[in-house]
C-alpha cells in the first residue's frame, strides 16, 4: 500500500493536491490512476486513507477519506548515537525509522567528536522523511544533533527504560532489554567504545549496560540491532 506524507494542514481537510516530486512518484513510478486507495499521513502519527479522484499532465488530486492504522509501535524509543561519519549516519536513520523509532539523536563524545553541517542534517531528515512512506509510518522520527555531552541527562528526560551499549556487559542472563514503562533509549558509542567517565556517567543516570555479544559491531550496526531487540514484537 502506497504511503504519503502530507502537510498537517491538508491532511486535516477533504481534499489534497498533489505536485513536483510526490507526483512523480505516485503518477509516474507508481501508475496510480483515479480510483486507486493509498494511504496519506501527517507525520505525527495520524493516518487516513485517500483515494485518486484525477491526474492530469501536472498534478493530481485525492480525496480524502477516514483513518487508517497508524502502524505505529505502542513503545517509543529514542537512539543516542555517537557521531559517525555522514554516509553511514544516513543508512543509521532510514533503517532505524523502519523499525519504528521515534527519535534519532546524535551526540559527541570523547572518541567521535564530529559535528555535521545544516545540509547534512537536512539530508537525514529527508531520508526519514522518505523512510517513513516506504515503511508505511505515520510519523517521522526525529533526527536532531549533534548534541554536547552536557546534553545528555536532557535528552533522557521522559524515557524512562534506558541502556547503553557497552562491550563488558554479558549478551545473556535473562531479557537484558526488559521494559517498565512506555518509553527508553538507547545510547550507542563510538567505534571505540564509550570513556570510562561516560559509561559511570551514563551508569548515575539510570541506563543499563547491554551487551551484543562477542563480535564488534559498526555504530549503525549495533544501533539498529539494539533497536530491533526492543521493538520486536513480543510472542
């Protein structure tokens, strides 16, 4: 089923015009005709379907109709990551929204002091955006940074269940990612693993250590791994 993203402001009315690069994708790559359904979203979590009512050379037009499933997980998880390099940031964000997370945050840390430029992070914003409709989301995740250090404890503040990745901590021993609330984070370090200051740091503020076993995984790796394990559905 074919998913768009739509202004809140048209996607709360009867009607929506479609033009430019969301034409071309569902009149020209798509071949959706008038009487086709899709489903549109604001990308805050609402979803409603729609049905093509006419196409012409430039534009098309939808109707408007009710909602539709959100396909939203019920639990909200936020990704801490350490900065990596901007190509593999971008692979991190379009499989992370996916899997169905609500925020990527990216932060500097001793070993991945890096920041991104505005262009950069527009880029990880459209490839959220575009992740979103693939999946058939209905919000589009956040994608913020890169954030201080100092930054931190603020970024945790309402996410109550919290780990961090850390190459010590055991993989087995029961389910390392129980959940109590309705909310966590993950915080996922650099290649070179957290400081020691960070991981006591992270240890005061209530995150767990967590381990994925015995191989070394690349930061986007061990992210979407982490992410999965939460967000799994439960038998």
């Amino acid at each position: 089923m074919t998913t768009l993203i739509l202004a809140p402001d048209t996607f709360a009315g009867a009607e929506a015009r479609v033009e430019g690069d969301a034409y071309r994708h569902l009149f020209r790559a798509r071949r959706l005709a008038v009487g086709d359904r899709l489903r549109v979203v604001d990308g805050a979590g609402r979803a409603r379907w729609a049905e093509v009512s006419a196409v012409d050379r430039r534009s098309g037009s939808l109707r408007l109709l009710e909602p539709a499933p959100a396909n939203e997980p019920g639990y909200r998880l936020e990704l801490l990551v350490a900065t990596p390099k901007p190509e593999r940031a971008s692979w991190l964000v379009e499989k992370a929204t996916e899997i169905g997370v609500t925020g990527v945050r990216f932060v500097s840390s001793e070993r991945s002091p890096r920041s991104f430029g505005l262009g950069s992070l527009e880029r990880l914003l459209r490839v959220a955006a575009a992740a979103t409709e693939q999946s058939g989301r209905s919000r589009v995740p956040a994608v913020t940074g890169v954030h201080r250090w100092a930054e931190v404890p603020a970024l945790l503040e309402g996410l109550p269940d919290r780990w961090f990745l850390h190459p010590q901590a055991a993989a087995g021993g029961g389910d390392p990612w129980r959940r109590g609330g309705a909310a966590g984070a993950v915080l996922i370090g650099p290649e070179g693993g957290w400081s020691e200051g960070e991981a006591q740091e992270l240890g005061t503020l209530g995150c767990r250590p967590v381990g994925l076993g015995e191989r070394v995984l690349r930061v986007e790796t061990a992210a979407v791994v982490a992410a999965a394990a939460v967000l799994a559905p439960v038998p």
